[in-house]
C-alpha cells in the first residue's frame, strides 16, 4: 500500500522567494513524522504547501495517491487533511462549543460531527469543563488542546501540525504530544508534526525528516535520530 503523503521535488515559496527546493519525504499511514530544523528551515513553509494554502511551483504532492496541486483548499480538507497552524487559529470571541463546531463545518459531507464533538470532549476534560468559556479566556495550553480538538471534529485522515509547543509549559507539551501518540495508536491518525523542540518531537515521533535552508538534510527512523550521537551533533546540533 501507498503511503498516505508522498512529498516528491517539492519547490515552493512566496512569490519569486523559493524557500523549499526539492523536497521530497514520505509519511506512512499511522505514523507521526517530525520536520525539525533551524528557524526559517521552512517547516511552516511545507505544511502551507500540503494544505493548499501555498501553491507549489515544482514537485508533486500525493495524497493517498492522489495529485493534490490542482486541488483547492477546501477540497483539500474534504480529503482529509486538516492543518493546525502556528499560533493556532482559535478564534477568540467564540466559545470553545462554537469554535469545536466550526471544525465540524469544514466537512459538511460529514454526519457524524455531533458524535465527533462529543469525542474530542472525552479526549480533552479541560475543553469539557470550559465549554462556554470564550477563546480569550483559555490558557495557552486550553487554546493549542482547542486548535487539535477543532482540527479533529473533521476526523482528518492525515493531521499537520505546527509547533503545538509554542509558548507552553513542558508538562503541557507532553501531554499534548501524549495525547498525538494515543490518538495514532487508537485510531491510526497520521502526523507531520513541526517542532522546535526536538526532544519532545523525537520522543514521540517513528520518523524525523531534518530541512535545512530549504532542503532535506536527513531523514531517519526517530529512534536513530534520538541514539545515535554523531547523527543528532551533526543535523540537530545537541
Ligand atoms: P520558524 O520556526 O521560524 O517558523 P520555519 O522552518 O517554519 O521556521 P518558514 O516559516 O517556513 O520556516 O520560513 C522559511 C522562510 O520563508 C524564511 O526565510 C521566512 O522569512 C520566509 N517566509 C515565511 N513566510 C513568508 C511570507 N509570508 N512571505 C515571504 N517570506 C516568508
């Protein structure tokens, strides 16, 4: 069987800027793959490229073995594919229901969206318990569990995931992380997750691909990453 998200020659940017250049990467159904790399690697830079929210202008992208450049944005979620982006994208004049919704209403063609908001309330208590509280008043962990709860009411098959540890307490980090890795095992959901914190990321990741100044530096299983010192001297730099 294919893998979920094929990633081949990828060239893309902003306007004239190309930022990745040849990019190639696979992420295997079920798996959590971790894009690491310096600031400005161009992480973010990649996920916008497979949500759609950025149009490549080299390479191919296929979903489920499916071309998904031609494909506009929402289609892309209606594919599955749902994108937590850095800073989250909670709204913060809505409730925490209203926000979870607005997840649900990405994927219409889905009727199952009242039993998936209340498996997303199972999934994260605190969410349960501030159901009415507005998006303001969250903490920063409440917002990022928000952001994921939100991305997962459309039941994605494919979760991309920017720096959900941004700003956060590491005891918060690790939950959250602990929580990608329960969801993978329960249900099968894949990930690419971008962090800037390598050990989280590597703690809870199968694969870890390396971007630096736009191209792939190193892609390894994450354990070889995480044992193997030369590996992590040379492309993680601890
Ligand atoms: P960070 O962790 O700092 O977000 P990153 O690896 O995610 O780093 P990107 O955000 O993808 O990196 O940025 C890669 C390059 O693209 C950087 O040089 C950045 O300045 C540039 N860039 C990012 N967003 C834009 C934009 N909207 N317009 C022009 N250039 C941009």
């Amino acid at each position: 069987m294919a893998s979920l998200l094929q990633v081949e020659g990828l060239t893309s940017g902003y306007g004239p800027v190309s930022v990745l250049k040849d990019v190639s990467l696979t992420v295997e159904r079920g798996s959590i793959t971790a894009v690491l790399g310096a600031n400005g690697a161009g992480k973010t830079t990649l996920l916008r490229t497979v949500s759609g929210l950025l149009r490549p202008t080299g390479g191919q992208i296929l979903f489920d073995g499916a071309d998904l450049r031609s494909v506009r944005m929402e289609q892309v979620v209606r594919k599955g594919i749902a994108h937590v982006p850095e800073g989250r994208g909670v709204v913060a004049e809505l409730t925490v229901d209203e926000n979870l919704r607005l997840g649900g209403l990405w994927r219409r063609d889905r009727p199952d969206a009242a039993k998936a908001l209340t498996e997303v309330y199972e999934l994260f208590e605190p969410l349960a318990r501030r159901r009415r509280s507005v998006g303001h008043q969250l903490s920063g962990g409440e917002r990022q569990m928000l952001a994921l709860g939100r991305a997962l009411v459309a039941r994605p098959r494919l979760l991309l995931l920017d720096e959900p540890s941004l700003g956060l307490a590491p005891r918060v980090t690790a939950q959250i992380l602990g929580l990608l890795a329960r969801l993978r095992e329960q249900t099968g959901l894949t990930v690419l997750l971008v962090e800037q914190n390598v050990r989280s990321a590597l703690s809870v990741a199968d694969h870890g691909v390396v971007l630096s100044v736009g191209r792939v530096a190193m892609s390894a299983p994450a354990a070889r990453l995480r044992d193997d010192d030369d590996l992590r001297h040379a492309y993680l730099g601890f």
